[in-house]
C-alpha cells in the first residue's frame, strides 16, 4: 500500500517541515547515544538530524517501505 503512495509523497513532505526541525531541536537529539527514527519516510530529516547528534551516536531510520528509503 505505501509503495503506490511514493509519488504523493513530495508533496507532503514541504508543509510540516518547520515544525519538524523546532521539535527536533526540543528534543536534544545531540546529547542522545541512540536514535531511531520510525516511518522515515524519504529520510528528508536525516541530514539535519546527522548535524545535531554526536559523532559517535547511533542513528537507524527505518520505513515499512523500501521504496521511500
């Protein structure tokens, strides 16, 4: 099912994003060891989290669909 909805998802993805990154600078991901990102999605919010966590943290995005990943 979530792989024939991988072309609506760019469209989605624009809208919330602000209030994605405030949520993840609330949450201190840089003082976390590990980190797993549950329903990644197309992994738009990797690079920023790859910013903020320590270099030596664990971080594992996962989705149900290999297509979004």
């Amino acid at each position: 099912m979530w792989d024939n909805m991988t072309v609506m998802y760019p469209d989605f993805d624009s809208a919330p994003q602000s209030f994605y990154y405030a949520i993840m600078n609330m949450l201190e991901i840089s003082k976390a060891k590990n980190i797993l990102e549950v329903g990644c999605g197309r992994c738009i919010f990797v690079p920023h989290c790859l910013e903020l966590i320590s270099p030596d943290a664990t971080y594992l995005a996962t989705d149900l669909s290999p297509k979004m990943i």
